[in-house]
C-alpha cells in the first residue's frame, strides 16, 4: 500500500519476498549452518560400524535344485561322498604290445602303419654325407626344401619333447613323443588322415628316442622311469631299463645298438646292456653334476661320450667309469647359464655344439677346447615350450639345426663359424615355434614339431 505507482502484480510481488524473508530469518539457517561447520572441523575418532544383519524376513528365498540340496528324487537325501582327485590310467611294467590309444579305430590301418614301418627296414641303409659338397650347393639345396599344407600333421595331443626320422629313402617316416607319455607315427608320404596313429608306452615325458642305427625296425624311447624298444617285427614294446630315479637321455654306445649310455636328471649316468637279462642298469657313476641332460657318444670313438648339465659340458671315458670320484677328459667352459644340449659333430666328432640359457649357441673344437665360436640366439622358451637342442645335420661336419623365437616363425640353420646359413619358414602354413628338430640322414628333409603335437615337413 505504500507504493501506490507499483501495479498489482508488482505489489503481490513484494509481498510475497516480503513474507518469505521473514520465513526464512525465523528459521535460523545462518546460527544451524555455523553449527554444522563446526562439528565438521572438529575430529572425530575413526569408528567402523558392522552393519546390521538382515532380517530373514526381509531376504529373499533362493530356488535350490534338488541336486544342488544333495537329495535324491525320492527324497531321500544323498550320502555326502569327498571329492575324488582325477587319476589317469598308469602304464605298466613290463611288455607292451602295440596297440594304438583309441583301440576302437580301424585295426587294419594301424597294421598298415606297423607293416610300412617293418617293410622299409628291411632295405639296407647307406651312409651320405655331403662333407665336400661346396657350401653354395648345399645352401642351394636347403633353399630347395620347402612346406605345403599336406606336410602338417597333429600326431599327438601334447607338448613334443622328442622325435626321430625313419632313415628309409623311399618313404618319410617319422616318431614323436610328447609330454604325456604319448608316441605319434606318422607315414609322411600317407596324405590320408589316417597316416598317424597314437600308442602310450609311457607314463611320462619322452624326453629322447632314436631309431636303432643297426636295425631301424627298432624304436627306442626313454621317459622318466623306463626305456623301452618298440619293435615291430613282434607288434611289442619292450622294456630295456626301468630305474627308481629319473631318466633324462641316452644314446647307442656300440653300431648294433646293444649298449647304450643314459643320463639321469639328478646329475649321473648309467651304462645299458640289452643283451642281459632283466632291467637294471649295469653300472652307475656319478660324474659330479647337478643335472645331465643330455647324452651323447662321439661317432667314431665309441668309448666317449658327452654330458651337459647345469653350466657343464663334460667328455668322459665309458672305460673307466666309476661309481664316484670319474674326472673328465675334457671340459668346455664359457657357460653361464644352465646348458639344454651338447652333441658331437656327425662325422669327425671333432667338434660340439652346445645351446645355453645365457642366449649363445656355441662350437667347441675339441683340438682347440679354449677356441669358442660364439653367435646370439635367443633361446628363452619359457615354461610352455620345450627347451631348444641344436642338432648336426647328419650330413654335414659343419652345419647344425635350431629352432628359433623370431618372427616369423622359423628354424634356422648355421654354420659352425656362426654364420646364419638359412632359415626355415613359410607365412602361411607355420605359425608357432619349433623347439625339436631332426633332419633326415641322406635326403633333404627337415621335420620340426611345436608344443601342440604338431609336427611340419620341409
């Protein structure tokens, strides 16, 4: 009323600002919100309150099937059972005959495979070396090898850890082992899926098989706790030795395969007659390792052999071996790190290659044991792979066969002054790692197998 010049609406305006003033100062926001600053600002001690547990009431009833209640249909409940840990079925001592791991497959193309495996051993073998070729030929040759998609097969279900090549020049026939104790094999020249089939002479890892070099219709293969022949003249896998402590490797101490030296992954060796009976080893010494992973005989002085253990890499004389206190003929030093293989070179036996963790490949002569040839190589694997071994081509003194982490995924061939000579690949068809290698004793073949069972044919 006491602005008379201010319209109605003006007027119910200020009224109501007016009123809402007066609201507002009755309230005492102002004295409240200085209150409430200073219960903020004051400290107060850390308390976790537990929160209060629900009401069962309040919760929701979950539907539970009888099964999951343990109660049988009929009501009545279940007997509780503990739970069972999943055994695998173990292979026993003793004979094994051969017969493959799905025994409901077709029996007639497993016997083709044996009867293959027992014809092309009866050809004689004869020994090639291409020692004078000219480096250029033989690089020519290696160019010449390549891989197709028929040449790339499963055959067996995990992790390779060894394989041998049938020394057969009219058919490509190769063996497997893996980590589980499984044996592949596969005729290569067979493009028919049923060209491999699986057998089970093991209980663990097949850490190293050879091809008898006197009579190739054996095979034999060593896992942690025995060594076993197939022969498959007689459809059987026999058994050479069988030992409480850990097998690791082993190779023919005689041309008729009748004596082998094996290694153990405690550190010691043994030596093995097959022509005595029973399975017990007919001598064990230990030569002062921690681990022996590798064994190998000198090709042309049988009395020696070479062992790589931890950081070793020892020749010793099978003559004078003893239970304790055996020293050396020689010892090639330089590795710093553990040492996956050492193998002498195929011919001469002159020379030793070695692969070390320490990421070297290296080339001893044994004439000159302080003269090392060294090259880079990256050769940590990892746990999921198996360890590199840099393996002689058989038919050459100076060049050897390792796999390879590059990409792509190759195998790659050196020459033993650490020259790389070639290298293994194909974009399309080879896509993981080849940790274990083997080439063909006459002919240019070269077969890699990958952690998944697979082997690839160049």
């Amino acid at each position: 009323d006491g602005h008379p010049q201010l319209s109605a609406y003006e007027r119910k305006r200020l009224k109501n600002i007016t009123e809402n003033a007066k609201f507002f100062a009755a309230l005492q926001l102002h004295e409240s919100a200085a209150r409430l600053h200073q219960i903020a600002t004051k400290r107060q001690p850390h308390v976790t309150k537990r929160a209060k547990p629900k009401k069962a009431e309040d919760e929701i009833v979950r539907r539970r099937s009888m099964r999951l209640q343990r109660v049988d249909p009929s009501g009545i409940p279940m007997l509780e059972m503990p739970a069972q840990p999943e055994e695998y079925p173990q292979v026993p001592a003793g004979p094994l005959p051969m017969v493959a791991e799905d025994q409901t497959e077709n029996s007639k193309l497993r016997e083709g495979l044996l009867a293959t495996w027992m014809r092309i051993s009866e050809v004689p073998l004869v020994t090639v070396t291409n020692l004078f070729m000219m480096l250029s030929r033989y690089q020519d040759s290696l160019n010449s090898m390549v891989l197709s998609e028929d040449n790339i097969k499963k055959v067996v279900k995990y992790r390779v850890c060894s394989m041998a090549i049938h020394p057969s020049e009219s058919i490509v026939f190769v063996a497997a082992g893996d980590k589980s104790g499984q044996l592949g094999l596969w005729n290569v020249n067979c493009k028919s899926e049923e060209g491999a089939h699986t057998f089970i002479p093991h209980n663990d890892a097949v850490s190293c098989m050879h091809f008898s070099p006197f009579n190739p219709a054996h095979l034999l293969s060593l896992s942690n706790d025995t060594l076993r022949c197939g022969d498959v003249t007689r459809a059987v896998f026999d058994e050479v030795c069988r030992s409480e402590e850990s097998l690791s490797s082993f190779d023919f101490l005689e041309d008729n395969a009748s004596t082998a030296v094996v290694g153990y992954w405690d550190g010691s060796v043994g030596v093995v007659d097959r022509r005595t009976p029973g399975t017990s080893l007919e001598l064990s010494a230990d030569i002062g390792f921690k681990r022996t992973r590798t064994v190998h005989v000198h090709p042309v002085k049988k009395q020696y052999f070479v062992a790589a253990g931890s950081v070793d890499v020892c020749v010793y004389d099978v003559r004078h071996l003893k239970p304790k206190g055996n020293k050396p003929v020689s010892s090639l030093q330089g590795h710093t790190k553990s040492v996956a293989s050492a193998y002498f070179s195929p011919v001469t036996g002159s020379r030793v290659v070695t692969v070390c963790a320490d990421d070297k490949l290296r080339n001893a002569s044994l004439s000159l044991s302080p003269c090392w040839f060294l090259c880079r190589h990256n050769s940590n694997t990892g746990r999921w792979l198996t360890r590199f071994r840099a393996i002689w081509d058989p038919k050459r003194e100076d060049c050897f066969v390792v796999g390879s982490m590059a990409q792509p995924r190759q195998i790659e061939v050196f020459h033993d002054t650490g020259k790389l000579l070639h290298s293994f690949y194909n974009q399309d068809c080879l896509g993981s790692v080849c940790s274990i290698n083997v080439v063909h004793p006459s002919k240019n073949i070269l077969v890699g197998g990958n952690s998944s069972g697979r082997l690839h044919v160049f």
